[in-house]
C-alpha cells in the first residue's frame, strides 16, 4: 500500500515499520480487552456475568485512573530526554508480560481477581506505550500526509486484529483440540490465547523499535525528579490556557467522546455474548469481520482527513455512531447486533485516526509527548464515565442492554462538546 504520493523508501520503511506496532499491539485490544479474554473473564470465570460484568468495569475504572495521574509525565520526560522510542519499548514489554501472565487464570471464580488485575496493569502500560506510539506520528509524516498516514496505522491495527483473531478463532476456539493439543478444560484454550496474543505482540513490536530513528532530545532539559514533572506540567497547561485554549477545549472534548469510543470496544464482546446471545466462536467471528470493515473506514477516514480535516471526519464519524448506536440500544435479535455492530465499525476507525491528527496538527513542536500524555490523561480523567455508565446502569435497571444506553450517552455528550473547537489550520507542507 503506498501511503504517501512521493515517499522515499527510508519514509516507507519508517512509516510501516512504525504502524508495525499498530498491528501486533491491536491484538491487546481485540483479543484480550474486547472479544476473548474479557469475555473469558465475565462469563467463564466470574459466578455470574453482571458481577462479572461489574467487576471487569471496576478494575478497568482503577487502570484509567493510574493512567490519567502518571501519563502526561511519562511522555513529558520522553521528549526532554528524547527516549520517546525507548519508553515505548520498555512499557511495551510490561503490557505483552502481564498478557502472558493470563495464562495461569483458571475458569474458576478464586482467579478472577488475578486475571482484572493482570488486565488492569497491562491496560495501564499499553496506553503509557500508545503515549509513546502517537507521538511519533510527527516522526514518521508530513503535514500533508499527517491524516493518511494516522489512519494508516489505524488501518493497520485494523487488519493486524483480523489475523490474530483469525488464528484464535480456528487454532484456539473453535477446534475440540486445538493447536498444541490444547482443550477447553480449565480454560486452557483460551488461557493459551493470551501467550499467542504476548508473542504475537512482541514480534510486531520490533520494527519500530530497530528502524524507526530515536526523536531527539527537547532544547529543555529535564528537571529534578519524576514528580518534579508535575510542577512543570502545571505551569504548561497554565501557558496553554493563556496563550493556545483550543488545545485544552480539544483534550476536554475530546477525552469524552474517545471514553465513549473505548467503551465500545471494551464491552462489544461481552454485549455479544450477554445480551445478543453469542456463542464465543460467533463473538470472535464477528470481531473478525467487524474489524475488516473498521481498518477500510480507518483507512478512507485518513485520505478524507487531509482532504476535509480532522474534524469533519470527527463530527460526521460521531453522529453516525450515535444514531447507530441507539437502534442497536433498541432493537433485538442477532441480525441487528451483526448490521449495527458493523455499521459501528466503519466509524469508529475514522474518529480514532482524525482525532490523533487533530492533536497531532496543533501541538507545539518538541511537545508531543507530553501533549499525547494529556491525550492520554484527559481521556483517562473521565475514563470513569463508559465503565461506570455500563456497570451502573447494568445494576440499576438489572439488564446488560440498559448498559449500552449509557455508552450512547457519553457519545452524544462528546459530540455536543466537540462542535465549538476551531478546526486546525490546512497545512500542505
């Protein structure tokens, strides 16, 4: 695929080698935080599946916390001391060890603590990598080709969760016996899918790391230590406020509408199983598909970015996810998860991908990785609200169903606050 008109073959290399990470570390989201694992956790190792269901919100509410107070700082001290691409390698390795880690969670409910907790901490590393990952965007792109070189990636994670999947499905899931003889007692199957996922991330996650070059270090040097990062955060998003608001109006609007995006990708699985009636083999058969039709739209998406900008696409992509979203809230049967489901994932990709740009396009440059870092905070600061909003419907009305209404909420939310932003500037260069 080309992804720029006029790249070099060293830019080629450097964009696919960086959208590498995109397809291995996608399998963390699809596999274990969506489709395999998490459905594993609430309806195979958990008593029941709304406690399950409301034990999986709780633990990944603590992870987004973790992430909101550590993030801006972590990529802060990342672009001081231009070892953007060493981080991302060590937080990669936490998150594909704590995967690996699943292996030992039985299908009895004494493991479910380890397993959310196991999940949790790599949840926590793999958006402390994601920091990292972003931010290099700058890195790897120009201006003109920022939006299709963004949904590239996106793309990329896409189709990269297709083939894992894939593989999980008719090596792992499906068969009696699968690959290495492996059966489905004590959950062995899918307690061997999280080290095919840690695997499978590792190896993908090297390209970036061996051909991509380290961004150099910021002209400021770091000060004091870790927490003393804190003190210059503060004094940043105090200039931001003064000199540059769009920038802080975009993370707050922003951070609302991604919760809701998350939440989607988190609870489709067990939305699937739970409320739709899908058998495990049905819930990873249609993430592969659905996962087909999100990495096309995140790969449109892009072009339409640098031809319309980045909030077009974001507006557009979110109307549609919530009238979509609300016939899926509405209506019964297989059918309409199967249509609304992949209807859902044609935009999802697209408001993913512009609103990296977005960012990506008014930050200032030598500040990426601290801008993505408040990309990353903001959004776990209120990274409460899909998780709550699930569980806390789901134990108020008594119904899986009633907690996808809250996800829709959060979107509609999102899309009311992003509508005052002012769109970044065209840029052709």
């Amino acid at each position: 695929m080309t992804v720029t008109a006029k790249a070099s073959p060293g830019a080629r290399k450097a964009v696919l080698s960086w959208a590498f990470w995109d397809w291995g570390a996608s399998a963390f989201s699809a596999v274990i935080l969506t489709f395999v694992f998490s459905v594993y956790l609430t309806d195979g190792v958990a008593a029941d599946t709304e406690s399950g269901s409301q034990a999986l919100g709780v633990a990944l509410t603590i992870a987004g916390v973790a992430v909101a107070l550590l993030a801006p700082v972590t990529g802060q001290r990342s672009d001081v001391g231009g070892r953007r691409k060493l981080w991302l390698g060590i937080h990669s390795a936490i998150a594909i060890a704590c995967t690996a880690g699943l292996f030992f969670v039985q299908d009895e409910p004494s493991y479910l603590l380890a397993g959310l907790v196991l999940l949790a901490v790599g949840s926590v590393f793999f958006e402390f990598a994601e920091v990292n990952y972003n931010a290099m965007l700058v890195q790897v792109s120009t201006p003109k080709t920022m939006g299709r070189v963004s949904g590239f990636g996106w793309g990329m994670g896409y189709f990269g969760s297709v083939i894992a999947l894939a593989i999980v499905l008719f090596a792992f899931v499906q068969p009696d016996v699968g690959l290495f003889g492996v059966t489905s007692e004590d959950g062995l199957n899918i307690r061997a899918v999280a080290l095919f996922v840690a695997v499978w991330f590792l190896v993908f996650a090297l390209p970036v790391l061996l051909f991509v070059p380290e961004n150099p270090p910021s002209r400021e040097q770091a000060r004091g230590n870790f927490f003393a990062g804190y003190k210059v955060l503060v004094k940043r998003l105090a200039h931001l406020w003064r000199t540059d608001r769009r920038t802080l109006w975009f993370l707050a609007a922003s951070a609302i509408y991604r919760d809701g995006l998350t939440a989607i990708f988190t609870f489709g699985g067990v939305v699937a199983a739970g409320t739709f009636g899908f058998s495990q083999t049905e819930v990873v058969m249609f993430a592969i598909v659905a996962n087909v039709t999100a990495g096309i739209g995140a790969v449109s998406g892009g072009r339409l970015d640098d031809r319309l900008g980045p909030k077009t696409v974001i507006v557009t992509s979110l109307i549609a996810l919530v009238i979509i979203g609300v016939a899926l809230t509405v209506l019964p049967g297989k059918a309409t998860f199967w249509v609304c489901g992949l209807a859902l994932s044609v935009f999802l990709g697209p408001a993913q991908a512009a609103s990296r740009t977005f960012l990506a396009r008014i930050v200032e440059p030598e500040r990426e990785g601290e801008a993505f870092g408040l990309y990353a905070t903001t959004g776990r600061a209120v990274s409460f609200l899909g998780p709550l909003a699930f569980s806390g419907f789901i134990a108020i009305f008594d119904s899986q169903r009633a907690g996808m209404a809250g996800i829709v909420l959060i979107l509609a939310a999102g899309l009311a606050a992003i509508l005052p932003v002012k769109a970044p500037a065209r840029q052709d260069g």
